[in-house]
C-alpha cells in the first residue's frame, strides 16, 4: 500500500481497528513520541521560565509592572511545566506496564510451544516401558558392582584358614 492511500484509508489505524486495537509494538511507539513531545515542549518551558526570570530581574524596580508580569508569566510556566513532568510520570508508567505486559505475553507463548513439543516428546513414551528400563538399569548397575566389587577385593591367597 502506497504512502498516499495509506494516508487517505487511514494508515494503519483501520488495521488496528479490524484487529482489535494497536500491537504493543503501535502503542509503544506512540507513547515513545509523546514522551519525546512533552519532553521538547519541557526544555521550551525551562527556557521561557528562564527568559521571564531574566526580564523580571533587567526590569527589577525600575519598573515593578513589567517584573510582576514576568513573574506571573514564569509562575505560569512552572505550572504547566508540573503538570508535563505529571503526565510524563504516567506515561512512563504505562509504557513500562506495556512493555513488561508484551514481555509476559512473550514468555508465555514460548512457554506453551515449549510445552507442546515436550508433549510431542513424551508421545512415544510409555511410563511401562520406562519403568521396565529403570529396573533393567539398576539390575545390571547392581552386577556391574558386584563384578566390581569381586575384582577390587584384595585376593587372600592362604592368609584365610577354613576350620
């Protein structure tokens, strides 16, 4: 799909609404820009707070008019400035619940494929026969110790009387 139709269908947003909603990949990206936009329009604030507090002090008591409009301007600044540095904390918040949330998401398929092939595994398997095998095992682990045994015992040739 072209750019031009995508923009004139409305990108992939109708995609999103035929699925259901966004993928965690679509809403992190745009949780991603809006902490980048809130985050230049912080840095504009600082400066404008800065700029304000500059005018107040150039204007000081020559004229106390003009530094209390800088301060009120600045005070405004600072305003809105806490209110980004909220709305950025809960942005932040819900981008990490996403991510940890398409982390699980991850996990948990990985886990279910893991358990089906196990299960494709453990089809030929049959507990019977296993346990026909362990017993076989342990009996011939038995032998080898007792072969084991009768070699490494030290022989005592005529050092043992028989009464």
């Amino acid at each position: 799909m072209s750019k031009i139709s995508k923009f004139f269908k409305g990108g992939g947003s109708a995609a999103s609404k035929r699925r259901g909603g966004p993928s965690p990949q679509e809403a992190l990206a745009r949780l991603r820009e809006t902490e980048e936009m809130l985050s230049k329009k912080q840095e504009y604030l600082e400066t404008r707070i800065e700029r304000e507090l500059a005018v107040a002090r150039q204007h000081g008591t020559k004229n106390k008019r003009a530094a209390l409009q800088a301060l009120k301007r600045k005070k405004r600044y600072e305003k809105q400035l806490n209110q980004i540095d909220g709305t950025l904390s809960t942005i932040e918040f819900q981008r990490e619940a996403l991510e940890n949330s398409h982390t699980n998401t991850e996990v948990l398929k990985n886990m279910g494929y893991a358990a089906q092939a196990m299960k494709k595994v453990h089809e030929n398997m049959d507990l019977n026969k296993i346990d026909d095998l362990m017993q076989d095992i342990t009996e011939q682990q038995d032998v080898a110790q007792e072969i084991s045994d009768a070699i490494s015992n030290r022989a005592t040739f005529g050092d043992e009387f028989d009464e």
